[in-house]
C-alpha cells in the first residue's frame, strides 16, 4: 500500500524561512485547480509583493503552452506574486530568475547537479523535475503585476507521472531513493528566489544571466526546436538578455528563439565507432538522443 502523504506544515517552513518579502505570507489550500490562477485574482485585490500560494494537490495545474501540469499529493507547488518596477518587456527575464534559484537550492540541498533546459525546466539526471510558468498581468503596456508558478516533483513516486512522461521527467525521491523534506525544500526555494530577485531588483540580470548559462548544460549542443511554425536544428549557442534562445543553423546563420520546446541531441561519437566496427556500415547522423539512426 502506498503510505498517504503527510501534509504540508507550513509553520515549518516559516521557521526556517528567514526572507524579507518572499513568503512572509503564505496561503496553504489542499486542493485548488492552479495556484497560479488564485495568485492572479489575490494579486488583483492588492495581495502583497512575496506572497505566496501553495497547494497540497491541483486539479487543473498549467504548464507551458497551455499544457496540463500534473500535480499529485507530495509535489511542491506553489506560485509567488511579484510586483517588478520594470518595463513589460523584461518580464520574462523572472522566468530565468526563478530557473537559477530553483537550480540552485536542490543542487544547495540534495547532492544532486541540478542542470536548467530551455527555457525554463530544471532539470537532474537529464530528466526534468521543474517547471515554471511566468504569467503577467497589464495595463495597457505597463506591468501590473507578475506571477511566477513553481511545479517540483519532489516527494513522490514517478508512477505516478504519465507513462509518457517517465522518459523525459522525474521526481527527487526517484532520484534520490528516499523521502524529501518538502518543508525544508520550499524553504530553501523560497530563500533563494528572494536571493536572486533581490539581486534582480538592484539591477543585477548580467550577474544571474551568467548563472544561468552555467546550469544551461545544453549550451554548445546540438539541439531540434519544436516551434509553432516549425521544426529547427543546430547548436545551442547562447541565451540572450530576454531570455531567447540563440540557434546556430548548419548554414552558420544564427536563428533567435523565443518560444518552443528543446530537445538536446547528444553526439554520440563513440556509438559511431562501435557501430562501424561491429556493422560495418557508415554513421551518417552526428546528432540522436539515445537513439542511433542509420541510413
Ligand atoms: C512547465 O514546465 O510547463 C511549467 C509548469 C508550471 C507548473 C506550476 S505548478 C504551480 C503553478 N500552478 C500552475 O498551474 N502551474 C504552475
């Protein structure tokens, strides 16, 4: 039998919180469709910069591109309303923000080497165990207000995701073999966005862009992005100030990416050399993802 899982004790993670504004006020449901939809209407009624909505289960989570986040007893879900004093263009650079922070508090807490994937998963093990959704509310071009929804996989068992999900995403006690400490876990998450929003505020993205490009492991790979109005191939070669991918394409012209879904294509040179003593044949493909295509 699959023991139940304890809820959330929030008291805890207040103890151990110690932030300024980052959840100084944190509002715990057991169930909600998606705490970024409550987020958005409390931020609307005045709700105050930092506060945060956490619920135990979503019935309707969102993720990217308007696809369901699933999101069982023992993840960690939660969403932090912002109130940015920034032009509406930067706002997606929260998105990248909230990545390094993520990032950085499960490799801070776990001995795991959390990695970030295009645009905004974090990834370990080169399975993904977060995603964040940035949403914004405007006023004609002016920025009202920002949402940032976090999803980790934390506490518990990756049968629980889709099977068709289980290749490319995973939970931390998947990968770590035993229970996590959520309290302990939001704390930590909660500490570190304030520690980079804070750095965000004083005017500091050069200094959290470099972050992110050292937890991009993608960067300098191959890479096939799914776009809305097409399919694309080349090397990963940068992310710019706005948060958008930089793809060079085999012609060596540089394509700009501001919204898809990233696979990383490994090379996988030393497959190529087996397969040609063992087969004889020619490798032609230099880029698969664990797969090896021969033609
Ligand atoms: C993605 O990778 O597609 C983004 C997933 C974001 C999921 C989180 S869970 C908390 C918050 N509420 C939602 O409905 N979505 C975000």
């Amino acid at each position: 039998m699959v023991p139940k899982q304890k809820p959330l004790e929030v008291w805890r993670v207040k103890q151990s919180l110690g932030t300024r504004t980052i959840g100084r006020s944190i509002l715990y449901f057991r169930e909600l469709a998606s705490t970024n939809d409550v987020a958005k209407e409390l931020a609307a009624e005045d709700a105050k910069e930092g506060t945060v909505v956490l619920a135990e289960t979503q019935s309707e989570g969102r993720g990217r591109l308007s696809r369901r986040w699933i999101s069982p007893a023992g993840g960690v879900w939660f969403s932090v309303i912002l109130r940015p004093e920034i032009e509406l263009k930067h706002a997606p650079r929260l998105t990248l923000v909230a990545s390094v922070a993520v990032a950085k508090a499960i490799s801070k807490l776990f001995s795991l080497r959390a990695e970030i994937k295009w645009p905004n998963d974090v990834l370990v093990n080169g399975k993904k165990v977060c995603g964040i959704l940035t949403e914004v509310k405007t006023r004609g071009d002016v920025l009202e207000f920002v949402v940032v929804g976090v999803g980790v996989n934390a506490d518990f068992d990756v049968e629980l995701l889709p099977s068709s999900l289980r290749d490319s995403a995973t939970t931390l006690l998947g990968e770590l073999k035993r229970h996590v400490d959520r309290e302990v876990l939001l704390s930590a998450l909660l500490r570190e966005i304030e520690v980079y929003y804070r750095l965000f505020s004083w005017g500091k993205f050069d200094v959290i862009l470099g972050e992110w490009r050292s937890l991009a492991g993608f960067l300098g790979s191959g890479v096939r992005v799914v776009e809305e109005k097409g399919i694309l191939e080349g090397t990963a070669v940068d992310v710019d100030e706005e948060g958008a991918l930089m793809v060079k394409l085999r012609d060596g012209a540089v394509r700009k990416v501001t919204s898809g879904d990233l696979t990383v294509l490994r090379v996988m040179k030393e497959v190529s050399v087996i397969l040609r003593k063992t087969y004889e044949v020619e490798f032609y493909n230099t880029y698969a993802l664990y797969q090896v295509d021969l033609e």
